[in-house]
C-alpha cells in the first residue's frame, strides 16, 4: 500500500493511494463522489508499473480549505476482489493549510490590502488618425451634400413653372399681392407651361389629366381661373380678397413633390 504525502497540502491538491492488485480483480469499483467535509473521490483507476505490477489508484481531491493548520483523515475503505481477498484500507491522517494566513506581516509585499495596480494609458495616436480622417470625410460629404441640395434647389426654382412662379409671387407685399396683375400672370404662365400650350377654364380638365400631381387642387384652380377672368375683365373692380399667394404656394408644392423634392 503506498499513501500520499500527509504534510503541506490544501485545497485543490490531490492525494493518491495506491493499492497492489496483483493478478486480482476487483469485483466492484471504490465508489466515487463526495466525502466529508474535505475531500472529493475521484472514480478509481488501473495502473501498471515497469515492473508489470497492477496498482488500483484512488485520488483524493481537497475541495475546502481551513482557517488554520487542520488535521484530516483519508477515509477507510475496504474492497473485494473477484478471488476472494479482502483489502482493508485503514484511515490516513494528513494535515491541511489554509490558503493564506489570517494575519499578514505587514513589512514588504506582504500587505493586508495591495495598492491599484496602474494601468498604462493605451496608445492612441493612431486611434486619433483615424478619427481625424473619417471626420474630414463626414465634413467634406456633408458639404457636398448640401452644396448638391442649394444647387438642386436653386436648378428647380429656374426650372420648374411653379417654382418660378412662386419666386415671382414673393416678389410682392403679401397684403397686396392679389391686386398685382403681374402675380396673376406669372401663375397662367406656369399652368400654360405645365400643360404645353394655353389653359383656359373650358381646358382646365386635359391639364389635370396630363398633371395629375395637381388634381386635388383642382377646386382651387378652377376658383383661379373663374376669379382672374372676373378680375381681368369684369366691367367693375373686385375687391373681394382672394389667397393667390396660398394658390401658388400649393403648386409650387404639388410640383416639388412630383419631381421628387422634399
């Protein structure tokens, strides 16, 4: 029978007893799993020496470790073998540490409490390159971005009928707006653009019909078109008010979205 050292161990250190089989078979394994309060049992095994001697080989697994200096037992065990013998394996007494004592010396390193560790600050220069970069590349999209949308916006003003009638429109006091035959003007221009050729009353319909992004506005166009013909030639002036501005405006707008502007 060969035991394991009885000094010096604690936990997670396992310990070996090894057993001279000979030519014998055991008739049952050593049961494996917990025992007491210190060790765990691992299953049993076989091993063979140089000599071609069989050894069963039991470990023991410290699974706790003591506030101080502890004395133990590796546990009795008896096996069986298939011939008839009978092993009594009778306890072994170690002793076991604690992982570290409860009261440190105070001098050197050995501390009750360790300072932080300082951490070295990682490099970040190359960190800030690359920052740098990409936030000059946002920059520069950004810009052309919008130098693209005051250019698309300003190309669709001198386009577009509508716009450019709006920009006309804008061009008179708001209160007074509707009594500039000009701002009339600049609006039949705009729908005579639209459709290609003259739009009166009678033809508003092939307008709609060509333009369809302005059918909701048709009850609008059609007061617009009754209103400048009364306006321009009715035999007495019309002072009722009338909101052409808001009238171009919705055109305008009708026109930007269908051409896809926002």
């Amino acid at each position: 029978m060969q035991q394991p050292r009885a000094f010096g161990n604690t936990i997670g250190d396992v310990l070996t007893q090894r057993l001279l089989l000979g030519d014998d078979e055991l008739a049952a394994a050593a049961p494996s799993g917990r025992v007491g309060a210190w060790f765990d049992r691992r299953m049993p095994r076989l091993e063979t020496d140089a000599s071609g001697q069989r050894w069963l080989a039991i470990d023991y697994q410290v699974v706790n470790a003591p506030r101080a200096l502890t004395n133990a037992n590796l546990p009795a065990l008896t096996l069986k073998g298939r011939s008839g013998n009978v092993w009594q394996i009778a306890e072994w007494p170690i002793t076991m540490g604690p992982l570290t004592p409860d009261n440190v010396a105070a001098q050197g390193d050995l501390l009750a409490m360790r300072p932080d560790h300082e951490v070295a600050a990682l490099p970040t220069a190359l960190i800030r390159r690359r920052f740098d970069r990409l936030a000059a590349g946002l920059a520069l999209t950004l810009a052309a971005w919008l130098a693209w949308w005051l250019w698309r916006n300003r190309r669709e003003a001198i386009r577009l009928p509508f716009a450019r009638a709006w920009a006309e429109v804008q061009r008179f006091d708001r209160a007074a707006v509707q009594a500039e035959p000009a701002a009339w003007l600049s609006i039949h221009r705009a729908l005579d653009a639209t459709a290609g050729h003259v739009v009166t009353a009678s033809t508003l319909g092939g307008l709609l019909t060509s333009a369809p992004h302005l059918r909701a506005l048709q009850p609008q166009l059609e007061a617009f078109y009754q209103r400048s013909s009364e306006r321009f030639f009715a035999t007495e002036p019309i002072h009722a008010s009338y909101p052409l501005r808001d009238l171009c405006l919705a055109l305008r707008d009708a026109e930007k979205r269908h051409h896809g502007g926002s």
